[in-house]
C-alpha cells in the first residue's frame, strides 16, 4: 500500500478537487493524507481519509507562503511517505525539495496557470519570484497533470513537457429532492440566477450581473461562496436599496451547495477574457451547474463555451453590458421550450461529465507510481 501526501494551501473544506482525487486514490488501496490549513473561520472536517491542518501565524502574503512552506517541508521530511503530491505552484518548494532530499516520487497538480492570475500580473516583483520558482522545478519534474487541454497545452509549449489532464468534473451525487426553497429560505415566487464559487473575484463577472439582475423583473440573484469582490459587492447591494433582489450565502460543503445550486433556474459563468488564467480556465461552478441540472450562461471562455455549445445545455454571451445581459437573463428564464430541451440536453451530460468517469484518467497517471 503507497503512501501518499497531497498538500494543498486552502483549509482543504471546500476543496473538491483534492477531496476527489484523495477519495480516488484511497479506495484504489493507497494510504492517503491531504495536508492543508487551519483558520479561525474553517468549518469541522471529517474524512475518510487522514487529514492534518496547520494552525500558521501569517494568513496571506509573502511571509505566509514562506511560513507555509518551512512548515510543510519540515512535516514532509519526517512523514512515513511513497509519493509527494503538490497541488499548485505555492505548494510546490517544499514537496520539490523534500522529494530530493528522501528521493520520493513527486506529482505536480496544477489547478490554473499559476503565474497568470491577475492577483499579481500588476504586482512585478511578485510575478517574478513565483516565475522564477516555476522556472527552476518546473522542468525537472516527471509527472505532471493539470485541469483542461488549454493550460495543458500552454505548459507544454512553455517547457516541451508532456502534460496529463484531468478535469474538475463533481461526483454524481444524490441529491435530496425533499429540500425545497422555503427549507432554505429562498423566494418561492421568483426565479432564482445564480453565480458560485469559492473565487468570486475581479473579472469574474459578478458586477455585471448584479448590474443586470436589477432589470430583470421577478427574477433575484444568488451569489453562494467566497472571493475578493464580495465586501464591495455587499456595499453596492446596501447602496442602491438591492436586498430584495441579491441574496448572499457563504461557503458551505458541496452536499449543502448543490441542495441550493438545483433549486435555480439559471447558473452563470461569466469569466473575463482579461488574463492568460481566465481565458483558458474551466471552473467547477459549471460541472455543478451540469449536475444540478440548471441550463447555463457563460461567456465566451474558450474551455466553458466549447462545453456549452457542444452540449446545447445554454448561451454563450459575447457582451457584458447590462442591458444586454438583462435581456438574454430575462429570456433564457421564460422560454419554456428552449428550457426542457436545455435539461434534456443536461441530463444526458451529467452522465458524462462527471467524476465517476474522469477518475479514470487519474488513475491512468497514477498506475504506475501505485
């Protein structure tokens, strides 16, 4: 039985990636352990597989990342460990340096490209220093993976590596159909759009929707997770006298996500082509939305569009501008017709575009190493 660690940055709760594939690996008879964070907010966890959260003293910044990283290669170094999994360029130092010092195996998971977010396109000094990082390790490691064809591509291109992908596709759950909206205190009466995730952040889209959503008549928006946009979004709600037409609610584990997530009618995914990492991203909230059986209203982001599209389970918006917006919004929540056959359309991908399928290419990756 392989021993394997998986690090990961965030408080591991609402990580439903390293939470799938840690599940995969597990029931594949390895002996599994997802290390992460612990913060004074971070909800009670309880897995089938080993879990260890590290109270730090820094929260953000460049001296939490350091922190984060002396901790970890110090807990690596003395773990009982067969392979080293890094989730991200910012766990990466410390699993590249231990697998050296130990002479482990070590797989790199890349969740974006990493050096193409916009937090730190501005912040130079800081691009240069996670470049430079990615630039030393990144060549010399031998088993790598991302999460969709186009930042495959862009890796491989960057560094000539062959580069495995596997997507973010969510579990086909049961849902507990005996939920309904008064059960979560949402509006019976109006339709319900929706924006989800734990990054809700600038350039996601979620401005224009609120902007749009207040033209849109009988319809309210719901805005479930977390993100640097969410203060300000707060703060224009209360301004302009918007309470009755944005409902917030914060994180929460999936099983009581999606609960909400099928009780909508209309899921957005309306990312900005204003970066290298948003062009070519491919979020969860769209598998959640597939599962949930909402149809969905995407911008044109190469990886989301190319789904929607293919399986004509919505629209894809090439304009931002609220009118516009607001008309396609109002639209797509009254054509009946064009709605059964979107979750015609949602039922048949849900069967395929789900987890139980795509954890076969995980274990493809792993065979050998397990």
């Amino acid at each position: 039985m392989k021993r394997i660690i998986l690090s990961v940055t965030n408080d591991l709760v609402t990580d439903q990636r390293v939470h799938r594939i840690a599940t995969t690996l597990l029931k594949n008879g390895s002996v599994v352990t997802l290390v992460g964070r612990f913060l004074p907010a971070s909800l009670p966890l309880q897995r089938d597989y080993r879990t260890h959260r590290m109270k730090l003293f820094f929260k953000k910044g460049p001296l939490f990342y350091a922190e984060y990283n002396i901790r970890l290669c110090f807990y690596l170094l003395f773990a009982k460990v067969d392979i080293l999994v890094s989730n991200d360029l910012d766990t990466l130092s410390a699993n590249y340096l231990v697998s050296v010092i130990r002479k482990k195996v070590l797989v790199y998971d890349s969740h974006e490209y990493f050096t193409g977010v916009p937090e730190i396109q501005e912040r130079k000094s800081v691009l240069y220093i996670w470049e430079s990082i990615e630039k030393l390790i990144f060549p010399k490691l031998k088993h790598v993976y991302t999460v969709n064809e186009s930042i495959a591509r862009l890796y491989q291109e960057k560094y000539n590596k062959k580069i495995g992908v596997v997507r973010n596709m969510p579990l086909r759950v049961r849902i507990d159909k005996t939920i309904d909206r008064k059960d979560l205190e949402l509006p019976v009466d109006k339709k319900i759009v929706l924006i989800q995730g734990a990054g809700i952040n600038v350039d996601r889209g979620a401005e224009e929707a609120l902007d749009a959503i207040s033209l849109v008549n009988g319809a309210v928006l719901l805005i479930i997770g977390g993100g640097d946009v969410i203060t300000g979004l707060k703060t224009i709600v209360k301004n302009r006298h918007m309470e009755e037409k944005v409902i917030f609610k914060p994180k929460m584990p999936y099983e009581q996500l999606i609960c909400y997530t099928r009780l909508c009618d209309l899921g957005l995914s309306l990312d900005k082509d204003t970066n290298i990492n948003y062009k070519y991203s491919l979020p969860n909230k769209l598998f959640d939305y597939i599962q949930a059986g909402i149809p969905v209203l995407c911008t044109n982001i190469v990886e989301v569009a190319k789904i929607v599209q293919s399986w004509q389970i919505g629209m894809v918006v090439n304009s931002l501008d609220r009118h516009e917006l607001a008309d396609i919004i109002d639209n797509m929540l009254i054509d009946k017709d064009q709605i059964n056959l979107w979750r015609e359309n949602l039922s048949r991908a849900a069967g395929e575009l789900c987890w139980e399928n795509e954890e076969k290419e995980l274990l493809r990756i792993y065979e050998k190493l397990l």
